[in-house]
C-alpha cells in the first residue's frame, strides 16, 4: 500500500510542477450573482459606470445572443456548459479611489509578481534597458488592476488604458471602432462576450506614431466559476505602428472555467499591428479534469490601403481552444500573417487556424501553422483563405505542419480555400511527420536525456515560428514548449 | 579500457553479433574490417547503445562499468563518441545550437557546470577551422542539405569538441572524396591520444593509410575471424574476404 500511495504522490506532485501558475490568490472578491439576464448585463454597466449607449448595446447583444444556438462544427467534445451557473462578473474587492500603483491590493501585487510581471514602474526600470520596456495592462478576473508607463505614452499621444476608461474617457474612439471588426452578431461566444465584457484593454496609435515600447496585457482568471470576457481594441491610425503581447494563465481549478474573449484590431492607411500571444491557460490535469475552455474570437481589419495585421501566438494551455485569428484584407496592398505554434498534451484539445480574406487588389497573406500533438490530444489545424471578386493578384502562401509525438494523440488539418477572381494565387503546402527513432538516437548518442532530445527536435520543428515573436517572448515560449511537452514520451 | 566478452546481439529476432571478444586498451586504434552484413554497423550501434539492438549473450565493460546498464546519453557522458556512417538530420536545429546542447547536456549529466557562451563560440571556432567546417555550416540546421563530406566533417568536429575517451567510427570513409578523406583523416588523427581509445570500421584499406591503426580485425558473419597488424590490411586489400568467409563456411 505504501508503495501506491508514494507513486499516487508522485503523480500528483508532477502535475503540479508542470503547471507552475497553479496557485490561488485569496483575496476578497466581488461576484454578481450566478447566471445571465438583462439585469446582469444592467448590473455589470452600471458597476462599471458606462453610459447609456454602451448599456443598449450590451443589451442588443444580449438579445442576440438568447436567439443563438453553440457551434457545434469544431473538431472538439466536451459536456454541455450551463451558462445559467456561471458568475459573470468577479472584481477583486478595491478600497475606494485607486490613484496609484502603490494602491493595488499587494496580494494582486504579489500575484503578478510569482507570474514574473512585475508592475511596479521602478521595479521594471531597474531591470531593463529603456528600449525593452514593456507596458503592461493587468487585467485579474473582470477588472483591469493595474497599468504601467501610462504618462510616458501619453507623451506619445498613445492611449493604452483598460478598455472600461476608453469607454468613459473616450467615447468618440469606442463608439466609432467597437463591433467593427466583430460584429455584436458575429457568432454565439462573441455575441456573449458583447454583452457581458467586463474588461480588456484599449489602445489608440495617432497617425505617424510608433508606439515608443512594447504593449502587453497579462490576463489572470482568479475566482471559481467564473467566465473571463475580456474584450481588446487595438487601432492604429494612418502611418502608425504597435507591438503588443498578451500573456494569459489561470488557477489549477477541478471545474472547467470559461474563457470567452473578443479581440478587434483596426490598421488604417500605412499603419502597422503585430499582435502575438502566449497562451498558458490550465491545461487540466493528467486524467482530463479541470481547464479552460478557451473559446476565443480574434479578428484584425486592414481597412485602408498598404495596411498590415499580424497575429503571431504560442498555444500550449487550455482544456479546449477554439480559435481563430484573423485578417480582413479590405484595403489595397494590404497584407496579413499568421504564425502560430499550438502544441497539445494530454487530454487536451485544440480546434485552431485563421481566415485570410482578401478583398482589395493586389493583397498577400501568409499563413505558417505548426501543430505538436502528444499525449491522448487532438490537434486541428482550420483554415480559410479566400478571395473576393475584385481581389485581382491576391497572393496566400500556406505551409501547415504537424509533428505526432506518441501514438494516441491526432492531428487534422482541414484547410478551406476559395477564390472567385481568376488572378489569385494559392498555395498550401502540408507535412505531417513523427519524431524518427533514428532523431532520438541520434540526439541521445551525444549526451542528451530523452526530454531533452525531443525539447531539441520541437524547437527545431517551430523555429520558423518562434523567430517571429519579441526577443523576450521567444525565450519564454521556448521554455514554455519544453514544460508542456514534459512527460510526453516513454 | 573497453572489454567485450562472447558478446552476442541481436535485432528485432535476427541474431547478428554470434560471440565477439574484443579488448581495446587506451591509446590503441583498432581497425574493423569485413564484408557488407558482417555485422559492424550493428557493433557500433550496440556500442553506443541503440534501442531494439539487444545483448543476448556475453557482456561489455567500459572502464570497469557494465554497458548494458546504461542508456545511449549515459554512455555519451561516460566517455562514449559514435561517428555515424550516415548522420542524421535535425531540421530547424542550427548545427552550433546542436554542438552547445550536446556539450551543455553531457557536462551537466556529469555533474559539471554549463560552458558559458563565449568560451564556447571562442571553442568551436577553433575546432571548426581545423576541419575547415565554415561559419556558415555552423549556421545551418544541423546536417540537412549537407554533402556527403560537410556530414562527415561535421561527425568529426562534435567528436573533437565532446572530447570523448571511446570513439567509434563507422565507415566514416563512405562518401569521401579524396581531399575530404584526408580533412577528415588529419582531424581523426589530431585526436589520438594516450588517453583515447578508437575503433574504426571500413570495408575499405585507404582510410587505413591515413589513420594508421594498431590493431586489424576481420568480422564476418558476426564473429571475429582474424586479427593481425596493420599489414593485414594490406593483405585485405589485395585479397578480398573471399578467404574469410569461405573458411567461416567450411
């Protein structure tokens, strides 16, 4: 018996050192009663004092969304979710008129701090050279604690501010951008998250502005049986340029949590977005239980000409993804990417991919998808890429790989492709491929362990992708890819 | 010192390896030569301890240290070096990222600290104009679109730069032409050592003239047949195994 007990200890002990961002804040929080209605909507806009427009258009969606139906389409299996036993609103509990970082709940503080993000300003001054800053928007639960650096961006003339202020502060910006990109009706969890965002971030790049450092905001699901509806605008005007990061972790919970996000990205004339994320949500544990549901919508509008959007993430958290971020090629000239890694352990289950759609003249997309499967996972690659009438000389080039690590796990790939105008030019190269017996061996002939030959191989395997991220987040997700392939051999 | 008693292996059900005996003391080279399917590649593979390859019969010792005990990578930290016949590619793994892990992960397994990133650029620099491995190959994934001679010579320089006490060498001669043979020759040689052991396997005597060994052996039909000095070679080379594996058969 003695000998059971110790490996069930072992087994647990592993599953904790996998996911290091497991722990639990314990703070005081402030939760709207379980379950949705129009007086939930009422009560999340009121407590976030917004005006009466914004309320008709949460309750709009609202209204949608009780019409809609889930999508049912994605190559993903999991119970039903209750929406009516979720609370959609949890705000860890604030002493009145928050001025100032040292006003933070030092718990948050703390919090943030064991997540490796500082976000103290002198903190992040005294560790890195001015040209590696990072400003950083923390957002825990449904509210926005914390963002850095605000005053010298503003000096800029860019606003990065949690999108609950853009709403009170600069309402002419929302009202014209919001939804423009994702419809209030786009799809079931984005009509949701219409109606129910608590929080996210906002940013505005006047014309001719590069952003003067990196933006990032760092998403943390704290409290139980809560949904996180996070909802990010990024637009950046004519002849600008932005770089921004988003990192995402969560409690090691047993229930599933929700996590249903919109992103919306406007690049106008010139103008220059590179949005990348590292996903790290929990994964759930060994046998399945617990995790995420990562049920996401992310889309960028290159609305005027010589415009350019792109999405570059590292997916390795998560129960269940579903994602797809994407590029709308309005603008002539204009041009979108996406890279992406999206590796799946255990029992986890990735239903992931982009749409490039091309609308004006002469406008090229790229699309490097690299998919790791191990453990009992399923890995879908979904893709769309497609041509409008008048998209004359539109340009896709497509290379989608996937790397089987074991023998249970699967990878898909199902690619949709369309072109209605006789001058665009497709291409879409697959690979699938195993780690050969023989790259082990060979790797292990010179000294390295068996983790540490397939953390070599993967590495090699995603290096295209990796080398598209900022230098500090390449470092981090190259780190991250070894930790979640842990386990995942012998 | 390597000891290898009546060692028998086989793979995957076929028996290869039917009794080998082979003592090879540091400082020596041994030579082992024979006819395609003797079984020398199987002997390096076992050596170096590949998967699916299994001893079921007799024993090798390594410095007083039961091989069988330990894995591929524990063999490598132990002094352990094998020069494939045919190296393998790792795509998207520049070939200096490759010869860092490798140090870095042998160093580590030995208890040693990691080699610092300077010391190590300033170590391979030297090491790789000696084989003449360029800049830019270093740059390379590791082996992918290599010719025949970049592969070996890079086989080579891992093996200059992990500084093991055992090497083996399989057919390191195959695909060479004649100015690459002597690169790669002149690098094998620089190595020699009092302190190192080497065996190299060829079918083929001119490899020999440039690395001169101790010690000849004929392999044939899993068995060592005879064994003789660098004259043997020679002999070999004039007169095929045909004596060989006809006497095996008699």
């Amino acid at each position: 018996m003695a000998a059971v007990q110790e490996t069930i200890d072992k087994v647990k002990a592993i599953d904790v050192d996998q996911y290091k961002y497991g722990f639990v804040t314990d703070i005081e929080s402030e939760l709207a009663p379980k379950g949705l209605s129009e007086e939930i909507v009422a009560y999340i806009s009121a407590k976030k004092e917004e005006p009466e427009w914004m309320l008709n258009w949460r309750l709009e969606a609202y209204r949608r969304w009780k019409t809609m139906d889930e999508p049912t389409w994605a190559r993903v299996e999991y119970p039903k979710i209750d929406f009516e036993d979720l609370h959609y609103y949890a705000a860890p509990k604030k002493r009145e008129g928050l001025k100032s970082l040292d006003e933070v709940d030092p718990e948050i503080l703390e919090t943030y701090k064991k997540l490796g993000i500082p976000l103290s300003e002198q903190e992040i001054l005294a560790g890195v050279a001015p040209e590696h800053r990072v400003a950083v928007d923390a957002v825990f639960d449904s509210v926005s604690v914390a963002t850095t650096f605000k005053e010298e961006l503003a000096k800029a003339g860019v606003i990065f501010c949690p999108i609950s202020e853009a709403i009170r502060e600069h309402p002419e910006l929302v009202q014209k951008y919001l939804g423009s990109v994702v419809p209030v009706s786009d799809n079931f969890y984005a009509t949701l998250n219409s109606a129910v965002f608590s929080d996210g971030s906002f940013v505005y790049i006047p014309p001719g502005v590069r952003c003067p450092m990196e933006l990032s905001t760092y998403f943390r699901i704290n409290e139980q049986n809560t949904g996180q509806f996070e909802r990010t605008l990024i637009i950046a005007d004519k002849g600008s340029y932005v770089s921004y990061l988003e990192g995402c972790t969560a409690p090691q919970r047993d229930e599933n949590q929700l996590h249903a996000a919109v992103v919306e990205l406007v690049a106008l004339e010139d103008a220059q977005i590179k949005y990348s994320t590292v996903q790290n949500w929990y994964p759930g544990d060994s046998e399945g239980k617990g995790g995420i549901y990562n049920f996401v919508t992310k889309r960028g509008d290159c609305r005027e000409k010589n415009s350019k959007i792109s999405w570059t993430q590292v997916e390795t958290g998560s129960a269940i993804t579903w994602k797809y971020p994407s590029c709308i090629l309005r603008g002539d000239n204009s041009q979108g990417e996406f890279y992406s890694i999206a590796i799946s352990n255990g029992h986890q289950q990735i239903d992931s991919g982009t749409k490039m759609i091309h609308l004006g003249k002469n406008t090229a997309s790229r699309i490097i998808s690299k998919g790791i499967s191990a453990g009992v996972s399923q890995n879908t690659y979904r893709g769309q890429v497609s041509a409008h009438r008048k998209a004359s000389n539109a340009r896709n080039f497509t290379q989608c790989d996937s790397l089987l690590i074991g023998d249970k796990c699967g990878a898909h790939t199902v690619p949709y492709i369309e072109s209605k105008n006789s001058t665009a030019v497709f291409e879409h190269e697959a690979t699938t491929s195993k780690i050969s017996d023989d790259q082990m061996f060979y790797c292990q002939a010179r000294g390295l362990n068996e983790e540490e030959a397939v953390a070599l191989i993967v590495n090699g395997f995603v290096r295209d992708v990796i080398q598209q991220l900022p230098m500090e987040f390449a470092v981090e997700a190259q780190k991250l890819i070894s930790i979640s392939l842990e386990g995942s051999v012998g | 010192m390597l000891e290898i008693k009546n060692l028998h292996a086989e793979v995957d059900g076929n028996k290869i390896l039917r009794g080998i005996d082979l003592t090879v003391r540091p400082g020596e080279i041994h030579a082992i030569m024979g006819p395609n399917g003797s079984g020398k590649s199987t002997l390096s593979y076992v050596l170096a301890g590949k998967e699916d390859y299994e001893i079921t019969e007799g024993s090798i010792t390594y410095n007083g240290v039961d091989w069988e005990e330990l894995g591929a990578d524990e063999r490598a930290a132990a002094g352990m070096f094998l020069a494939f016949q045919y190296p393998i590619e790792i795509p998207g793994v520049a070939t200096m990222t490759f010869l860092k892990t490798a140090l870095n992960a042998q160093r580590k397994a030995r208890g040693e600290e990691e080699i610092s990133t300077p010391d190590f650029m300033k170590l391979v620099r030297e090491k790789a104009k000696e084989l003449k491995v360029t800049p830019d190959m270093l740059k390379r994934p590791l082996n992918v679109g290599f010719s025949g001679g970049e592969k070996k010579r890079a086989e080579i320089l891992q093996m200059s730069l992990l500084e093991p006490s055992l090497c083996v060498l399989d057919e390191t001669d195959s695909g060479l032409d004649i100015d690459a043979l002597r690169i790669v020759s002149e690098g094998v040689n620089q190595l020699r050592s009092p302190d190192r052991s080497m065996i190299v396997i060829t079918h083929y005597q001119r490899l020999l003239d440039h690395i001169v060994p101790d010690v000849v052996h004929v392999l044939s039909k899993g068995k060592i047949v005879k064994t003789g000095g660098k004259e043997l070679a020679l002999e070999l080379e004039k007169n095929g195994y045909a004596d060989y594996v006809d006497e095996e058969a008699a």
